[in-house]
C-alpha cells in the first residue's frame, strides 16, 4: 500500500535496503572482489618515533603467493595530498607507532597476512613523547579548531566576576581518548582499467575519498569512480579518506591486478582517526539565584606531529547559558601519537560532559535543582554571537523530560536510596549541536508509468538515508513513496556532501526537494504530456546554502537516566534512560529515534566503559581490539527511549530539518555520571566510571 504525499514526510517508513542487507545481499567495500584480485595486508610501525633503516623485502617475496612488497622503497610516488595522513610510503620516517611502513601483497588473504608478519625492519628510534599533561611545554594555542571556530574567545571581564560571585564551582575533568570502531573496518578494493581508477571503500563520503585520490595519484577527478554503496558505520571515522583506499590504489597500479585491502581491526587505532584526549578546567560564577555570571572552559587536549588537529571541546559553552562574562580556550601539542579526528559530535562530547557535570556542581553547590538551575540560565540570544536562535526548545525538552521520568519525586539527597547492596541515583544534562548545511546537487527523473528516480551522491552509513531521501523526494513531488527509486554512494552521481556533521539530510534532501519541486513544475507545464524519454531536472543549492546566517541554528536535548551503583562490585549499571529533543522537524520517526538511541547508547559506553589508555613506554594504545575495548551491548541497556518536540523552523531548509546523527550522543556521559554523583554522594570526574574508580 503507498502512502500519500501528505503523511510521507516524518513517517516511520522502513529502511528500503532492509531486506537486502538482512539476507546478506547488500554488498559492503570488502565484498567486491574483480577477476585476478589480490590482497593487500598492511604492515605497522612498531616504534612511536624514528626511521626504517632496512626491510627485509627479498626473504618476503620468496614466500607463498606473495606477488609484491610495497614499502617506501618502490611504491609509486604520491601527489602532495591535503590530508599528510594520507602521504604513505613515501619516506622512512615513522611519526608513531602504527604508521604504514609496508603493504604485503599476495593471492589470498592468509598469504598476504603471513607476508606482512614475516617482514623483517630495522628501525634507528628516537626518544618519543605521548604523555598528555596540563602543563605539557609543548602546549600552544592554536589558530582555530575543528569547525573552522577560534580556538579563544574572551567576553567581558570573566577574572573580575568569577572574583566577585557568590557560588564558585571550580572543577577538572580528564577524558582519555577514545575510538569510533564501526562494525565494519575500514576496507577498500582498487582496480585500474583503461586509464582508469574505480574503487569500492567504506567511506562517509565517496566524492571527497574521490578527490583525494584525483590529488595523490595526480589524475582528473573523471577518472575515478567511487562506489560506497553499503557501509557499516563510521561515526566520522569514515569521513575522509584513509589508508586502506590509498594501499589498495598503490598496490593496484603497482602489481596492475585489482588489488583489496581490508584492515584488521587491531590496526584502526592508529591509522582512522580518534576522539583525543581532553583535559578541562571548567569554574562557574554564580549569584546565590544560580544565575551564571561568569563562566569559563580551557581545554587542553593533544594531536600528532603529521597533522593539527584540534578537538573544540571548548565551543559548545558558547552556545548554552546566559554567561555575560565568559572565557573558552583551547590549547594543543604534537605528540608522538596516532592522528586524531572526528568521533561522532568531535568537540560537544566531550566539552558538554564537562560542562554538564559543572552544572550538577553547581546545582549542588546553590542548592537547586538541576533542571530548575538550567532553566533559570536560559539566554534570549547565542551568548557567544549574540545571533537569535532560529528555534531553541531546550526548556521544553527539560519539562517534558522531568515530567515524563518522573523528576519530581527524586529525592535531592545523595546516597538517599538503597536497594540491599544497590545505591540508586538519577542524573540529568543537556547537550547540543550545531546546524550544519553544505552544498549539494540532485537530479530527479519522472519516466513514463509514474516511475520517478532520484540520483545524488548521499552516502548512507546505517543511517537510512536512502529512505528518508524518497520520503522528501515523494512529498515534494506528491506521488506515492514506492513510486519512487533513489540511487546514491557513488562518485559517478551528482555532487554531494559527506555523510558527517550531522548535515548529510537537510544538504542531500534540499538538493533532492529542489530538483523535486522543480520536476513538478514542469510536469505540471506539460499536463500529463510525459515525453518517452521522461523529463529530468537537475538542481544544486549552491545559492541557497551559501548565505551568512542571520540565527544561530543549534539542535538541543536533554537527557535523563537512573543508574544503580553496586556497593559490592563497584559496576554501574543503567536501569533506564529517556532522552528529549528538539530538533526541527523529524523525516522518519522510526529511523531517527534508531539514530537518537544509538547516540544515547554511545555516550553510556562512553560513561562505563570506553576508554583507550596510552601505553607510555610502547608509544600505543593498549586497547585495540573489542575484546579490550568494551562498547555497550544490549544487557547494558536496559530501558531506553527517545522523545522530541514537535519543532517549528522556518530558518533551517525546505523540509525543517536540524541534523539528528550526533545531538544523542551529547551530554549522555554527563546525565549517567550526574546520577553516579546522586546514588553515592562522590563525584567522579574522570570517565569511563569503571569498578576501579567508583569502589
Ligand atoms: Mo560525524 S563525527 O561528523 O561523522
């Protein structure tokens, strides 16, 4: 039965590649494997600082199946690319452990595996540092931070206030590193033909891994095909490319066979990318009324000597609370670590876990209560910009979460409820994201028999974006969803943004409304006069997109969790957990409540168990692997749910959507430590909140 175009939009249509990819059709990066393809195993760095002084190639090659030794040696030679990440086998330097010193090629898997472990190095190590400190004197300040934002932002006099306040609350919080670990490796297949590069990679993107490629193997952009058709989550990960698609393109053109390389997944940590470790400071001034009166956020935090990168733990204070004299900062060193990058909602995790749990101080320390105390610190307008918001229904999200939790009857005290060995406790924290919309091109077809097919470059990484796209595709066009097909995840497609920063819906779905709406025209022009051929528009949102904002566009939630605390055991466990948001309008109620628990889901892990150490000595993280490395699985999530606000935006994009992918995961680790403080009375600030750390 199809649905009519007034109920398609914000329906809970099923995800349309459900089927195939529950009987194992759907095909993933790694599944592609063309006549004559060969294997490609990569070989890690085993030191964290120095230079490969000898390989022992010739003792390799004489082994089984073993076709080529790539190494800095004899690869080709790369194009200066954007990203140094991505400048491999090039020279013999090694910036960190794990780094790509060679690529064992081979017939078969296993022989390429036994290659790579039989390869004998010879390295002349250096002394290397990797011992994040807040008084590192590496420690810089950088020019801006992830997002393009400055890395200092100073308003009023926040020394002279703080002095001043009646209430200070003065607190650290110290969060190690952690890593995406999507459920599929990162995996690229290559395969040179006539000239040309098409590749398979599990990628948040295929246009930008396409350009990447165009850049280092110095080729036109037309020449390359890139296919990200089915992906199993990336969580920012995947959002550029990685080294797995560069191998697998060197190898190829080296050994002139398609060529596949899959990575183990005990080499991820070092080589796709990581939430860095963030040290804060957060102090909040206050009057005895909890109105915050100053406020400030230093953030120390690391990055490698390949590339800067800035994790902006510090930014989202600059969207929350009334905060007339404020201070955010960040400051940086290169350490002899593995590269950072983004790990779902990069700098609002972990910065509105500090913040948030700085609240809970201070509602402690004022004495009121945790929702009352943000409420009464709601701004008029961004503090940081001044700008309107577009939409903020952050109150409403705390009101209608307090009601539905049933708030109101917790006891304040802490340590105030026990169940035999069990402390019971609950905690509340807010989060937010930003509203990011980038360029984007579609094109849609109406074909005779009422068929209408929709083409962009969407990537859909578990996410189900192909469905929600035919949802707005059917709507603008108001003909029934199952008339409609979508074709995305691949390079060859019109242009299209990467499947990250929460913006691959409104960017992908305005450029699919606009090409829809204006397919309608025309079809309306010709009044039922459909040419054989059909009619296609194609339609890009350049103009739209580019304006500068006249409203500060955030989403917001709030977040909402019982814990129990085991006396005996030290474990915490979760008994339940209901997050509301406001997040302009929902597309599809079924897969955005799947996206909203999975980003609850990720910050419980982030709460009680993940957490990748620095093996000092070694220059390596010490979990690197999902049996040392522990995510949630369903016997941590006991009750969990997801609400929102009906949101009403006309200053966001046609559909009224904010980006939903990240805002769940934001100020969940903040939420289920708040209910840590409560059922025991300690504060913990460091997480994960493990059984070492809360006997
Ligand atoms: Mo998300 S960390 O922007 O893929």
């Amino acid at each position: 039965m199809s649905r009519t175009a007034t109920t398609v939009l914000g329906a809970p249509a099923e995800r349309r590649e459900a089927r195939e990819k529950a009987a194992g059709h759907a095909r993933y990066a790694a599944e592609h494997t063309p006549s004559g393809c060969a294997y490609g195993w990569p070989v890690p760095a085993a030191v964290a600082r120095g230079r490969v002084t000898a390989l022992g190639t010739a003792d390799v090659l004489a082994m089984p199946g073993v076709i080529a030794v790539l190494t800095h040696e004899n690869a080709p030679r790369l194009g200066e690319p954007d990203d140094p990440t991505l400048r491999l086998l090039q020279d013999d330097r090694v910036p960190h452990r794990g780094w790509h010193i060679a690529l064992a090629v081979a017939d078969t898997l296993e022989n390429a595996r036994a290659a790579a472990a039989a390869l004998r190095v010879d390295y002349e190590t250096e002394d290397h540092d990797v011992r994040l400190t807040a008084r590192h004197p590496g420690l810089y300040t950088p020019e801006e931070v992830n997002g393009g934002f400055p890395a200092v932002r100073e308003r009023g006099d926040f020394d002279g206030a703080y002095d001043s306040a009646d209430v200070r609350v003065d607190a650290a919080y110290d969060l190690t590193a952690l890593h995406n670990h999507p459920m599929e490796p990162h995996a690229a297949t290559a395969h040179w033909h006539d000239g040309r590069l098409t590749v398979w990679d599990s990628s948040q993107g295929s246009g930008s891994v396409r350009d990447a490629l165009a850049q280092l193997f110095g080729l036109d952009r037309k020449q390359i095909t890139v296919v990200s058709e089915h992906v199993g989550g990336g969580f920012g990960s995947k959002g550029t490319a990685r080294p797995p698609v560069v191998l697998a393109a060197m190898a190829a053109r080296h050994t002139g066979r398609p060529v596949k390389v899959s990575l183990p997944r005990r080499q991820m940590p070092a080589v796709v990318g990581h939430r860095a470790p963030t040290l804060h400071r957060v102090r909040l001034g206050a009057g005895a009324d909890g109105r915050i009166t100053a406020l400030a956020h230093e953030v120390v935090t690391q990055t490698s000597r390949v590339k800067e990168f800035v994790e902006q733990a510090a930014v989202p204070a600059r969207v929350m609370y009334v905060s007339p004299n404020s201070r955010t900062v960040h400051r940086v060193t290169a350490l002899d670590v593995p590269t950072p990058s983004w790990m779902r909602a990069p700098g609002e995790t972990p910065g509105m876990y500090a913040l948030e749990c700085a609240m809970d101080e201070l509602a402690v320390a004022t004495g009121l209560d945790p929702v009352a105390l943000r409420l009464r610190n709601e701004p008029d307008t961004e503090p940081d910009s001044g700008l309107p918001f577009s939409s903020r229904h952050l109150g409403e999200c705390l009101r209608r979460g307090q009601d539905l939790f049933g708030w109101q009857r917790r006891d304040p005290r802490p340590g105030a409820t026990r169940e035999g060995d069990l402390l019971i406790g609950s905690g509340v924290a807010a989060g937010t994201y930003p509203v990011y919309v980038v360029p984007s091109s579609a094109s849609a077809h109406a074909g005779p028999g009422g068929v209408h097919r929709i083409r962009v470059n969407a990537t859909d990484i578990g996410t189900g974006a192909r469905t929600v796209l035919a949802q707005i595709a059917a709507e603008a066009l108001n003909v029934p969803l199952d008339s409609v097909t979508v074709e995305i995840g691949s390079s060859d497609l019109p242009r299209a943004p990467l499947a990250g920063g929460s913006s691959g819906t409104a960017s992908w779905g305005w450029a699919v409304h606009k090409a829809c709406s204006q397919l309608a025209g025309r079809l309306a022009d010709l009044s039922g006069e459909l040419p054989s051929e059909g009619v296609t528009v194609t339609a890009d949102t350049r103009e739209e997109t580019g304006a500068e904002p006249a409203y500060a566009r955030h989403a917001f939630g709030a977040v909402f969790c019982e814990v129990q605390v085991d006396t005996v055991t030290g474990e915490v466990g979760v008994r339940r957990m209901l997050g509301v948001y406001a997040a302009g309008r929902i597309l599809n109620a079924r897969t955005a409540r799947s996206q909203f628990i999975g980003g609850m889901t990720m910050g419980i892990g982030m709460a009680l168990m993940e957490g990748s150490t620095m093996d000092e000595r070694f220059g390596d993280f010490a979990e690197r692997d999902l049996a040392s490395y522990h995510v949630p699985v369903c016997a941590d999530v006991r009750s969990i749910e997801a609400q929102w606000i009906e949101e009403d935006d006309p200053h966001l994009n046609p559909m009224g959507s904010k980006g939903i992918g990240e805002i769940g995961i934001v100020g969940t680790a903040a939420a289920v430590a708040n209910a840590v403080r409560h059922a025991t009375g300690v504060r913990l600030r460091n997480l994960p909140l493990t059984p070492d750390k809360v006997l």
